[in-house]
C-alpha cells in the first residue's frame, strides 16, 4: 500500500483495493474509499461533532415520531457505486427505500445526506461528494459549515437534469426539507452556542401542522 504525503491537518490517501479498505479501515476512527484509495480524514472538532449529534437526534426523534424511515450518524459506509463507498455525517433512507439498508453498508444511495464542513473536507464535501452524490441519486443534500468566521448553510435537492439546485429559504426564514415530509429547519439553530434542546425545537417544528 502506497500512502501520500499530506500534513496532519489534511487527509492521508491509501493505494488499496476495496477488499483491503474493508479489512484495513476498522484500524481508522473514519475513512472512505474512492478510485482505488483509502481517505483517512482528521479527526473532527468539537464543535463538529455537537453539530452532528444535535442534527441526529433531531431528525432521528422526528422521523420515528412519523415512521418516515430510518436516520444514521457516522460511522456507517455507504457503497454509492463501484467506485466510491462515502461515510456521511449524516443519512436518512426512507421506508420507501429501506431494501437498501444492509446489515453492514447502505447499498445504493440515500434520500438525505449531510455533510458538515472541517478544514481537510472543504473541497471534498463541495466538489467531490456533491458530484458523486448526484450521480448516485441523493436527492437531497445539506453542506453546513460551523468553523468560525465561515459559518453557512447550503441546501441542495437533485433536478430533472441530475444536478443538485440551491433552496432558497421560504419568506418566514425556515428552511423546509424536500424529501422528509413536514420536517422544517431553523438555521440560526445551527448557529447558537450552545446549540439549543432537541427536544424543545422538535416542539417548534411539529407545532406548524398541530
């Protein structure tokens, strides 16, 4: 296996076949496989991870309370083609689409992913994974970038032509999700420090339709 050189604040790339990254990445905290190489990341920062676990608990308790489908935070691999196997922040897949859960991968593409922005995956999550997730058939997907001074959310949903388009906020400033029915999103939620109680922003969203 022939490693890349990169600085410890950026991603390694590993030589291997998808067999080899199977057995080798239970030795990596997070990595993906793409074209023929491992992607062992940096480790997230803190705030990465509140948002992650803020995000999953919140779309994990509204899609139970619908019975919508199914929300996964890393580490889960998720086998887009032959060529590529990401590991999102986040994914939803939806009762529709549950087939493609297995008992150790997502096989296919999944409804949602999220992606959340660290200093070694700004291209990554913008270039790389918005153009693999396209092609896979993700039809919605969010890139938030909690570091400071760039702070920013991005809400993408999949067109006819197979290219992602920009949502533009509804006029009362929430953002509302294309592909998990009556699940709405307050950015400046996304912002707070600390972020806000799950559980009392699950009451907001849901008191729209009671």
């Amino acid at each position: 296996m022939a490693t890349t050189s990169r600085s410890p604040m950026e991603e390694r790339r590993i030589a291997m076949t998808y067999e080899e990254w199977l057995r080798w990445t239970g030795e990596s905290q997070q990595s993906e496989w793409v074209d023929g190489e491992a992607i062992a990341f940096v480790p997230p920062t803190i705030r990465h991870a509140d948002l992650a676990l803020f995000l999953s608990i919140l779309l994990s308790l509204f899609v139970q309370r619908h019975r919508l489908g199914k929300v996964l935070a890393a580490p889960f691999e998720v086998r887009l083609s032959a060529k590529s196997s990401r590991e999102p922040d986040l994914g939803f897949i939806s009762t529709a689409n549950a087939e493609r859960i297995g008992e150790k991968r997502i096989d296919g593409a999944p409804d949602l992913v999220v992606e959340i922005v660290s200093d070694d995956s700004t291209r990554r999550d913008r270039v790389a994974k918005r153009e693999e997730y396209a092609a896979a058939g993700v039809a919605e997907y969010w890139i938030l970038d909690p570091r400071p001074r760039r702070v920013a959310e991005e809400f993408l949903v999949l067109g006819a032509d197979g290219r992602y388009q920009p949502v533009v906020l509804g006029p009362d400033g929430w953002y509302r999700s294309r592909i998990i029915a009556g699940f709405r999103l307050w950015p400046q939620w996304l912002r707070a420090d600390p972020l806000p109680d799950p559980l009392a922003c699950l009451a907001e969203i849901v008191s729209e339709t009671a």
